[in-house]
C-alpha cells in the first residue's frame, strides 16, 4: 500500500507536466499592436512612470499580487534539512494553495546560502518586483534572524508561515477552545512542548492576547526552559521562568493547555491524567501527533483535542492562515504583517466558527451536522467564507495600523465580525 502511494504521488507530480505549477498571460497578444504593447516601444512608458514613482509598479505590473514563496531548504515538513531544491515541490504546493484558495500568484524561489547574510541579501535584493515574502521550512533559530532582518530592510510584508501561519490558527482555536470550557486565557496554564519557530510564535501571540508569561511552561528536549539553565539561545532565554519543575511530566500537572508542536508519542496518558480539569490538548506533531486522540479520548472524557491531521476533528491547518492574510495584506499594499494584522485574523477566524455551518461545506465534509463546540473550534478549508471574514479583518487592521498605502478595498464588504 505504501509503495502504491508512493507511485501516485510521484504520477501526480511528473503528469501529464511535471511540477504544479505555472505562468499564464493575462493580456492579450495575437496581433503587431497587443505586442508592440506588450513589449518594445509600448513597454516603455510604464518604465518611465515607475522610474519616476516606485508605487506606480502596482498599478503596471502584477507586483501587487504577488508574492515570492522563498526557502533554503534547512527544515522541510518532517523530512528536515534536504536542500534548497529538494525543497522545490513543497513550495510550489504553497503556491498552489496561495491560488486556490485567495488567488494570489507566486514565484518559489529556492536559495542556496549556508551563511544567513548570505541568504538575507539574497532575498533583499531580489524583493522590489514582489507585493510580499512568504518565508517557508527554514531551521530556528536561524528563522528567526532571516525574518527580522527583512522586516527591517523591505517595505513589503515579510512572513514566515511556519512560526506567524500556524500561531495564528493555533491562537484561534485556543481561543475558542477556552470559551467552550468557561476559562480564560489570562488565567490559563499553559505547555508548550517544542521551542522552535512554531512554539516561540504562537507563545509570542498567545502573550499579545492576554497569556501570562508566568503561566508558560515551554520544553523543549532538555526539559523546561527554567532561568537555571544556561544552554538557552536569546530567542529561548523569552521564556524562560523561575520553577524547580523540570520535565514535561512535571509541567504537565495542573495544566490547562498542552500545545505540541514537536514530535510523536511525546504524551503519556500519566501526563495527559495530571492536567486539570476540561483540558486542552493540540497535539501537532505531523503525522503522528504527540498524543493520539483515541487514546487522549479514554484518558478523559472531558478533553479538548486538536491535531494536525485531517482525519479528525479540528485540524490545526495553516491553509486557514497564509492565503487570507496575503489577500488582505495585497490587497491594501501593505508594508508589512504586524501584530494588529495577525491579531485581527485570529479573531476573524474565531468568529467564523461561531457562524452556521452551510450546507455545502456540510457536503463537502461528508457531515450531517457542525456547530460550534468541542470538535468545531476552527474552520474548515474548504469553507468559501474565509474569504469574508479574514481579509476585510486584515486589511482594516493593516489601515488602522498605519501599514496600508491606500484605502479599505471598494470591493470589499467589511468583515461581519467587524
């Protein structure tokens, strides 16, 4: 069976044309007068007005929507560190999902650079034709300087997917998670197993909407990250806290939330029966979670559970996150995702999920029924709403922010969460 699975994903993508991916043109060229436009002489005067005025590329070229899906290749899903170009298909599988799902265009670009200057300058100089970056599968803590360094430098987005994409939809269901089980984030004790790009991300976000640093335990494989220790890099050394707990058992008694984004089988029913009482668990090791649900499910009846997986209930999918919030970003020219911008498509798809289910997402999914509540905490993929809810929220957020270069969209209805 898995040598047959084997085949069909290498079928699918060597035909009938290999790779998922290409260009299309959009304006027409059958006759002497489309390409003397297309090209020479009639190319020229929109070089002469971007020559004259930067901003003007979004009005004559497809800037505006287009974003560079750039990677080296250090940290590629759970295969690790493969190489710039064998990390190609995955990035053109983002770039599929950036089309399918917000229409947004992308360029995978795959940069060979051992040293992070190196990589840095590269994606620096190449930036100026794209509306954004989307960083993807690149090693922490090295991530973690990349990013920052092209915020600073660039005047467009910056975003690295696998820290910002998954907190924010981590964040959501959290959120929504806690309101089921009456508690509060403010309150909540909270676990992260894993200290990489993910866990660092999502408990920076967490903290910006009202987690308490001391209610943090974060591990990673050497157990708690404690003020003892002496072996934690700067990015490690923010969560460190003052606690004689060591080990992930002993963070785990009287937890209200685990969040794992680490590896499999991590989680024993011993941790998983110290939490306290209507625990929530993300377990979001791929594809074998840290803890299964069924197992999660006979430990305690009164659980919240969340994995990575699509084959069961609230599925932690970063395709709720990336494409919305491009769109939104694109689509106010925005020089940058901040804060606010990522806050507001946390909330975005937390009010989502509080809406009534229509019945073709219903068909879609194969169910009889979905409301709001323990196995709905976040939306479906599929779910053409998305588009409703999270770029208006971004977008407003980008202009009350002061990151926008123009107005809210004409064609845009505002968000109904809004």
């Amino acid at each position: 069976m898995f040598d047959d699975l084997k085949k069909e994903s290498l079928d699918y993508h060597e035909f009938p044309t290999p790779g998922k991916i290409a260009t299309h043109v959009t304006k027409p060229c059958t006759t002497q007068q489309e390409l003397s436009m297309a090209y020479t002489p009639g190319v020229a005067e929109p070089v002469r007005a971007i020559e004259k005025n930067p901003d003007d590329a979004f009005r004559f070229t497809s800037k505006g929507n287009l974003v560079a899906v750039i990677t080296d290749g250090t940290a590629v899903l759970g295969l690790g560190n493969v190489g710039a170009l064998a990390g190609k298909p995955v990035m053109e599988g983002k770039a599929v999902l950036f089309k399918r799902f917000a229409d947004v265009d992308v360029y995978d670009i795959e940069v060979e650079a051992e040293k992070t200057e190196d990589f840095i300058n590269t994606v620096a100089r190449i930036a100026s034709g794209f509306g954004g970056i989307n960083l993807e599968d690149i090693a922490a803590p090295r991530c973690f300087e990349i990013e920052q360094a092209l915020i600073e430098k660039l005047d467009i987005p910056v975003f690295h997917d696998d820290q910002h994409g998954t907190a924010i939809i981590i964040c959501a269901g959290l959120l929504n998670a806690l309101e089921i089980k009456g508690k509060a984030l403010k309150d909540a004790r909270i676990v992260c197993l894993g200290a990489g790009a993910a866990g660092i991300a999502s408990m920076r976000l967490l903290k910006a909407l009202g987690a308490r640093a001391d209610n943090i335990f974060m591990v990673d494989r050497k157990g708690i990250l404690s003020t003892s220790r002496s072996n934690l890099n700067r990015y490690k050394q923010e969560f460190a806290v003052d606690t004689e707990r060591k080990t992930l058992a002993d963070a785990m008694r009287g937890a209200d939330v685990f969040i794992g984004v680490s590896g499999p089988g991590l989680v024993t029913e011993a941790m998983l029966a110290s939490m306290a009482d209507k625990p929530i668990v993300f377990a979001l090791s791929n594809p074998d979670p840290e803890i299964s649900p069924v197992l999660a499910h006979k430990v305690r009846d009164d659980i919240i559970m969340a994995t990575g997986r699509s084959d069961y209930p609230n599925q932690v999918n970063n395709v709720l996150g990336f494409p919305f919030i491009f769109r939104g970003a694109l689509d106010v020219r925005a020089r940058a995702i901040n804060d606010a911008m990522q806050i507001a498509a946390v909330e975005g798809l937390r009010a989502l999920t509080h809406e009534p289910v229509p019945a073709e997402i219903l068909e879609a999914y194969r169910k009889d029924h979905m409301e709001f509540g323990p196995d709905y905490i976040i939306p479906k993929p599929f779910d053409p709403r998305l588009m409703d809810f999270v770029p208006p929220a971004v977008a407003q957020a980008a202009i009350d922010s002061g990151v926008a270069r123009c107005g809210f969209p004409k064609h845009y209805k505002p968000a109904p969460h809004l």
